[in-house]
C-alpha cells in the first residue's frame, strides 16, 4: 500500500534553451522550497485573474523602487494584474524622483558611509542616490500641494491621484506607478505618508503658512468600503510592514462593523522575514486566518525570497498571460456620489 504521503514526485527542471518565464515557473512547481512556492504565487496570482468578479489589492514596502522594480509595478498597475495599491510613502516619492529624472546608481555596501555623507549620496545597501536631487523633488511636491484647495481633508487615495495627473504632465518618465494609476484608475493609497519624504514636503508647505491635511482615517473608511463593496478579493504583498496590515485589517473593520466578510479569498506573499519573531511583515498567511483576514478556504501562498528575485519571474510570467489580465471584468471605482460604488467593465 502507497502511503499517503507518497503521491506527488518532485521533477527536476528540465534545461531548455529560449524557456518562458511562465514556463520555468509552471515547472518550479513540481519542485521543493522557494522554487516551489514562488510557483505557487504564479499559479494562485493567474487564478485570480480567471475569476469573473474580483479585486485584487497589492501591497508595497521595502525599498524596491530604488532597486529597480518601478517599471514591473507600473506595468501590473497599467495592465489590471491589480485594481488598489496600498505602499509606503517612500515607495511612491522614489518614484516620484525617478519619473522626474532623479537616478538612483548601483554602488556597493562595503563602503565609507562617511565619504558618502560627504559627498552628499544617500545609500540604500548597494543603491546611491544624489540627496540634494532628492531635496529638489521635495521642494516640487510641496509647490504641488501648496497648489490644493485649502481647507479640504484629503485621503491619502484622492492626494496621490492629483500627484500623478499633476506628474504626468511635467514628468521626463512616464513609465510611473502614480502616473500608471492615475490613467488607469487605480486607486493607491498610503496610510503611513508622513513617515517619507512626502511628508517632509507637507511639513515645509505648512511652516510656509499652506496648511493641507491628509485624512488618515479617511483612508481606513475609504479601503474598508472597497472590502465592504467587494464580492471577492485578492491580495498580493510585497514585503509586509503597514501596507500589509492595511489591507489585512479592511476584512477585520468590516467584521466589526457588522459587514460579515469571509476574509481574502486568495493570498500571495513575497518576504524576507521569518514568522517565529512575532512580527507581522514575516506571519504566516495561516496566522491571518486567526484574525478573519484571510479566508479559511483561501488559495494562499507565501515565498520566502527577497522580492528583486521573486518579482521579475513573476511579472514576466504573468506577461504570458497578459490576455487574462485584459478580458477580466476589472472593477472600477466611482467615488463621484456620497459613499462608493463599483461596477465591473
């Protein structure tokens, strides 16, 4: 007698000349470890886009925009892979810098950080940057909200909107994730913005007597209502941090809000931390099941690799499948009327 736990043979990967991503990550899935996991996020990211009536939220943290991913999210915002961003402020004034032709070079970590103080280059581990460039973009972002009507109570989705239609129309690089989601109406938020440069540009147009507000509990009510007007929902993190809580926590608010919810029914985690410390950027999709944040019957999983590795694969593998992304009904987001509405087009 077979034994249960005897039905499933791995297959070694076959080398093949001119493979597809999609192809290396179908066969990493008859493979163990994070080989085998990051095929799992590929196959469970492809099921959510085959679903007739969802929306897929994504999360951001980390400093992959200074690494160079910038294009691969903008090209997941533009082409529907995802319907609402949730990131840090700092992801999104990188790529504010970026799309207005500030460079981030590759450098190295074995480095005098006092010559780089010196010479005025911050560094992100092997990543450098001009810090007086970057001061420059401070100065443009607060001429930009010193622009805002005054007295208005912005959430954090309806300021970066503005940002982005605002950095289409001065910016040298177009390929932006703010500039990406604002053409495609994908609603991005950012519930930590002041911890960013972002907020260093607030704080300078307020002591210039400019005083704009961001509403952050705006932003909790805003995300709960997508959950709460959401038959179905995805989420994909990249990193963990406040994004990832965010998004976790618009099932649970809807929980207590008396909007039963039965959690994301579909999950997929990209990180570097580890789940025995307690901290929740590296828990276990299983934890969030605890909390209702996750569905007890979800399509989960959770690859444990640094997310410049996992995200290229991924994001060329789901450009195999490109169709799907583009024949999904995609919810869109009328926050014209009191309250909102989604339709699926």
């Amino acid at each position: 007698m077979i034994s249960k736990f005897l039905k499933k043979p791995t297959i070694p990967l076959r080398v093949k000349k001119a493979a597809l991503a999609s192809e290396i990550l179908e066969g990493m899935l008859a493979t163990g470890f994070q080989g085998k996991a990051l095929g799992e996020c590929y196959y469970i990211w492809r099921e959510m886009l085959r679903e007739k009536k969802i929306t897929i939220w994504l999360g951001i943290s980390g400093a992959v925009i200074p690494a160079g991913m910038r294009r691969l999210i903008a090209y997941l915002i533009k082409n529907r892979f995802v319907d609402v961003v949730v990131s840090t402020g700092a992801q999104l004034f990188h790529d504010a810098c970026e799309a207005l032709g500030v460079i981030h070079f590759q450098g190295s970590p074995l480095v005098d950080d006092r010559v780089l103080l010196k010479e005025g280059i911050d560094r992100f581990y092997d990543v450098y940057v001009k810090e007086s460039l970057q001061r420059q973009v401070d100065r443009k972002i607060q001429k930009f909200i010193e622009s805002l009507e005054p007295g208005y109570q912005y959430s954090s989705r309806e300021f970066l909107f503005q940002l982005g239609i605002h950095l289409k129309k001065i910016a040298k690089n177009q390929d932006s994730i703010l500039i990406k989601a604002a053409e495609a109406g994908v609603p991005v938020f950012s519930p930590a913005l002041a911890d960013s440069s972002i907020g260093y540009s607030f704080v300078m147009a307020r002591r210039g007597g400019y005083f704009r507000y961001i509403d952050q509990m705006k932003d909790a009510y805003e995300t709960a209502q997508i959950a709460g007007h959401t038959k179905k929902s995805g989420v994909i993190y990249l990193g963990g941090g406040v994004p990832k809580n965010f998004i976790q926590q618009t099932e649970l608010l809807n929980l207590i809000l008396g909007n039963k919810l039965p959690g994301h029914e579909y999950a997929i985690q990209l990180t570097t931390d580890n789940p025995h410390f307690g901290g929740l950027s590296g828990c276990t999709l299983e934890e969030a099941v605890s909390w209702g944040k996750i569905s007890k019957r979800a399509k989960k999983a959770q690859c444990f690799c640094d997310v410049t590795i996992a995200l290229p694969f991924l994001v060329h593998g789901l450009a195999q499948v490109e169709e799907l992304a583009r024949k999904r009904k995609k919810p869109v987001f009328d926050w014209s009327s009191k309250g909102l509405r989604i339709s699926y087009q």
